[in-house]
C-alpha cells in the first residue's frame, strides 16, 4: 500500500535519508543556518508494530477496505498492518464495514490501549484528530521539547510564554 515508503530501506538508512530530506527542505525555505544545526532524529524503539492510529477506505459496499496503493486510487485489501499495533490489527476484523454509506474508517489506540473506531460517510468527514502515531515517539518528543524550554527558561531567568503551534491534538 502506500505506507510503507520506507520498509525497504534499512532503519540507519532511513534516519540518515529523512534527516537530508529535512536539511534540503529548510535550505530550500532559506533556512541554511538552520539546516546546518539540525541535531541526529532520534531513533524510535520499534521499526514494526507502533502505529496507534490508521485511516482506511471503503468500497462495493463495505466488501473491500484497506489502503491506497502509493500515487493511485487503487485499494489494496488488507486484514493486518505490520506498522499498526497488534491491539489495532486484532481490532480489524470487529469493524462494520457494512454500513449504508461508510467510505471509510479510522481506527485509534487512545491513551488507555483502547482501541476506537471512527466511521466516516462522507470524503469530507476530518475523522479522528491527528496526534503523533508513534507513542514512544510522542514521549521523547515531549521530554526533548521540555528540555529546551527549561533551558531557555533558566537562561532568561525568567517563565517563558510557549505557543503551541503544533497541528494535531495540541499535547505540546
């Protein structure tokens, strides 16, 4: 499907690619100073199994779901997902797919392990909101972006305001 881009590429690799495309990005943007300074990506624990949240389609009526082939509209059917979480797979099999209407669900782990579906019937339903799929991820992330802010908080010798600018469910 057109998720993977990347499970061909060895793990090192893909740090070593992502962080280029990142450096080329902010250069592009006239950011060179700040492309220079870009620090290593912090490395996730799991290569497999971490995904917390997916949004798949629907089509003949509920008879096939899945993802989109990369670049296309072809459906590619699924029954498991090894970047989702084995709680999210398991939970696959549960969804209604047959309901009047549905062109799609999503299917989120929340805080708890829980998993929940969101059913969508219409393309201009947003679904579930957007947080970081990775939840090991999410917390390192948290942790680094804490760091910094006691850092410059201490440097100013004083509180610091914080915009959370973030898209997504604003856990910043």
């Amino acid at each position: 499907c057109g998720g993977c881009q990347w499970q061909q590429v060895k793990y090192e690799k893909q740090l070593e690619c992502k962080s280029n495309e990142l450096k080329a990005a902010l250069k592009k943007a006239g950011l060179e100073h700040t492309a220079e300074t870009v620090s290593p990506i912090i490395q996730s624990e799991k290569q497999l199994g971490y995904r917390r949240t997916a949004r798949f389609k629907v089509e003949n009526g509920g008879q096939n779901f899945g993802f989109y082939r990369a670049s296309s509209r072809d459906l590619i059917n699924i029954d498991k997902c090894l970047l989702l979480d084995e709680k999210i797979n398991d939970f696959i099999p549960k969804v209604d797919t047959k309901n009047p209407g549905l062109v799609g669900f999503d299917l989120f782990m929340n805080e708890a392990g829980e998993v929940q579906p969101f059913y969508r019937f219409s393309e201009r339903d947003t679904g579930a909101d957007f947080f970081q799929v990775n939840a090991d991820v999410n917390k390192k992330m948290l942790g680094f972006i804490s760091g910094i802010i006691r850092k410059h908080a201490e440097a100013a010798g004083r509180k610091l305001r914080l915009l959370d600018l973030y898209c997504g469910d604003g856990n910043l």
